[in-house]
C-alpha cells in the first residue's frame, strides 16, 4: 500500500490483510470495533471542557490511522500522547474552521430569509455552501494530516488544501461523511446520545481518516 504498507495476517484465519480500499476498511473496522469504541469514549472524556476539542478530535485521528496502517494501536498510549503533543498547535486552525463554518451558516440563512430575491438568494447559498464547504472539508483533511505529519501548522494546511483540490470527490465525502454523523445524531435523538458516546464520532473520524492517509500516502508520505 506504499510507505507504510505490509503484510498483515487476519487472526486465525491465514488470510492477508488486504492493504487499501474498501475491503481493508471494513476489515480493520469490523476487528477494532472495541477499539473504536474505547477510543470514542476518549474522545467525549477529553473534548470536556469544549477548548480541548481540537486536540481531542487530533488524537481521535491518531488512532484511527494506526488502526487502519497499522491494524491495531496502543489506545491510551496514543490517544493521550497525540492529544498532549496537539493542545496548543490545533487552537488557532481549529479557529479558522470554525469561523469559516459560521460564515458557511450565516450566509446561507441570509439566502433562506432572503428567497423572495432569486439572484440574492442564490449568491447567498453560493457563499454558504462554499464557506461551509470549505470548512468540512479542508478542516477535516487539516485535522488528520495534523495526527499524521511532523510539520508546521501552514504546511500541513497546505497540505491538506491541495489534497482537497487534487481529488474533490475525496473531499466531498470527507464533508459528507461529517455531515452525515450530524444528520444522523440529529435525526434519532434522544437515542443518538448514547450513539455519540459509543461510536458515532469515532465511525465517522475513522472514515475520514482512511479517506484522507490513502490520499497522504500517494502525494506526501512517499
């Protein structure tokens, strides 16, 4: 699978691993559910209070590409060490996402009230769904490549605007993917928060995490 890859055994079963795709997410996903699990619960603990979200959410990632790289990982070991090394370098970039998020929200409200003016409206929602657009998914890109690469904070979010650019199928379901897990916890509350304490942001930053690393490996890592 490039850099990283390499021949993992399923237990028990004499099988290769296979090494990228679909078929490897299901497989590691379905074998580390428990940890995806542990892991998501981690995440809940550690986003309290909400300033310590961003480096909770960066260590969330850390496991979930070790989990699919590697196969499995140390959960608390890496979950605690990606989210001490990640507290200060996420603040400022996970302000910039939530500013261009709130743009994205602001803007298309002004096109909702305003849909008696069909070119205003539109503008408007055009604005919107960029800025929020923008915000999913190069956010969410930014947040794995963070948990991924030694580099400093303008580099990886370059890095992770030119992987956006290079495949925007990929970043489309990148941002589908978070917006699905929102629309999903919305659409069963209360019974979703349960849910969100048990696996949805772990299923959904697990998702974007393969999405982004097989993209990474291809254009950064090698």
């Amino acid at each position: 699978m490039g850099l990283f890859s390499g021949k993992f055994e399923k237990e028990g079963a004499g099988l290769p691993m296979p090494e990228g795709g679909p078929s490897r997410y299901f497989s590691l996903l379905f074998s580390n559910i428990w940890k995806l699990m542990g892991a998501n619960m981690l995440f809940v603990l550690f986003s309290l209070p909400l300033i310590t979200l961003p480096a909770a959410l960066c260590a969330l990632n850390r496991v979930c590409i070790l989990i699919y790289k590697n196969g499995s990982c140390y959960l608390w070991q890496d979950f605690a060490g990606e989210f001490r090394g990640s507290f200060k370098r996420s603040l400022l970039p996970a302000l910039l996402f939530f500013v261009l998020l709130f743009a994205g929200y602001y803007f298309m409200s002004l096109g909702l009230t305003n849909a008696a003016l069909a070119i205003w409206s539109i503008v408007f929602w055009t604005l919107g769904i960029m800025f929020g657009g923008a915000a999913l998914a190069w956010g969410s890109y930014f947040f794995v490549l963070i948990a991924m690469l030694e580099q400093k904070n303008k580099d990886v979010l370059k890095n992770a605007r030119l992987l956006c650019m290079i495949s925007p199928g990929k970043a489309l379901m990148a941002a589908l993917a978070v917006i699905g897990g929102a629309a999903l916890t919305a659409a069963l509350m209360p019974l979703s928060t349960f849910l969100v304490l048990l696996i949805i942001p772990a299923i959904v930053q697990y998702t974007v995490s393969y999405l982004v690393y097989e993209l990474a490996e291809d254009y950064i890592l090698t």
